[in-house]
C-alpha cells in the first residue's frame, strides 16, 4: 500500500466497494431465502403421501432445514439495523 497522500480522489473507489459490498449482501440474503424455501419444499413433500420417511431421512431433512434457517438468520445479522427492519416489515406484510 502505497503512503503517498498526493490529494487524489478517494471517494469513487470507495463508492464501488460499497457498491460492491451492498451486491453481494443482497446476493446473499436472496440465495439464503431461496435455501430456505427449496429446505421446507423437501420437507413438506416428504410427509405430503404415504409412506412417512424414515427416521434417518426426517433427521436428516431437519439437519438440512436448521442449517438453511440458520444461515438465513446470520444474513439478517449482518444487515444494518435499517434493513432488518424493512426486512421485517416486508416478511410480516406477507404473513
């Protein structure tokens, strides 16, 4: 890293990785909601007909469906508080 302060403009180069940064989270949060949704999808079309899954394969369905929610809720986590709040806001409107 260079310590040379000749003055340049610092401010675009800034705005792109905030750019980026605010990409990739809304990336993020929208693939861990699509996880979510494909995890409960399994699970309910599991139990949707006879037989009933096994033990092993309800087990594993919910390990897979904790870990979704789980990683979901780490997204929500690192949006700022004004986003959490639109979120909820949003996800209550639907319920």
């Amino acid at each position: 890293m260079s310590a040379d302060h000749s003055g340049g403009d610092v401010s675009v180069p800034l705005r792109n990785l905030l750019n980026s940064i605010q990409c990739i989270r809304d990336r993020v949060r929208d693939q861990a909601v699509k996880v979510v949704n494909q995890e409960a999808t399994k699970l309910s079309l599991a139990f949707s007909k006879p037989p009933a899954p096994s033990q092993q394969d309800v087990e594993t369905l919910s390990s897979s469906a904790l870990q979704s929610v789980l990683g979901l809720a780490t997204v929500y986590y690192w949006l700022p508080k004004s986003r959490g709040e639109v979120f909820m806001e949003e996800e209550e409107g639907r319920g």
